[in-house]
C-alpha cells in the first residue's frame, strides 16, 4: 500500500467536506494507495496524461473536488481539496488550476527531500 501524503491545506480543506463526500473520496484515495485507479478518478487536463487525477462528487447541489498525483512512484499525493462554485459549467477555475501546480512543486520537492 502507498503512504498517502496531504499538500498544505488541501487535509483541513477536505475535512470541510460533507462526511457521505469524504467517506466517496476517501475510498477512492484507498484504491489509489493500493495501485488501482479509481473509476471516479479522471486525468485533470492541463497535466498532459494520468499522472494528475481529480476525483469529482456531487452532494446535496454541490460539486466538491479534490486532486491528487500518482506520479511519484510509491506515493500518493492529495494536491487540492475544494468546493467548487464557479458558474464556469464543469471546467476548473484557473485560479484553482494554479493553486494545483504550485502543490504539485511542492510535491515533487518532498518526494525528492523522501527519496534523496
């Protein structure tokens, strides 16, 4: 099973989560860990290819959103928690696509700092 690391706020972000949303996420991040990709899971365009996924839940008319990384190998990074709220239709709000790249800088340090 690969450890499961939280980027920044994206942990106390999720803990915001209603808890039926958490528990849907949360499984998936499990099969995650275990080397599955979840079929909630889809890539996040902008990444070029799978290495970024978002998981996408709908509960009580909101959309909550959380992406992670399987880039790394052996590890599992939760980059960004969020609920979504733009009037955009499905597409990720940039300022939130942004907020993904930076984490996933700091994801690639800390494996890097993980694995010398």
């Amino acid at each position: 099973m690969k450890p499961l690391f939280w980027v920044a706020s994206s942990k106390k972000d999720w803990g915001k989560f209603p808890a039926d949303v958490q528990d849907v996420m949360g499984r998936a991040l499990l099969d995650a860990q275990f080397g599955d990709t979840p079929r909630e899971a889809k890539p996040l365009k902008g990444f070029g290819g799978a290495g970024v996924l978002e998981l996408v839940d709908d509960f009580d008319g909101d959309t909550y959103r959380a992406v992670y990384t399987v880039q790394f190998s052996g590890m599992v990074y939760v980059l960004h928690a969020f609920q979504k709220k733009s009037t955009q239709g499905v597409k990720t709000p940039r300022h939130e696509m942004d907020l993904v790249r930076a984490r996933l800088k700091l994801a690639e340090e800390d494996y890097a700092s993980r694995t010398g």
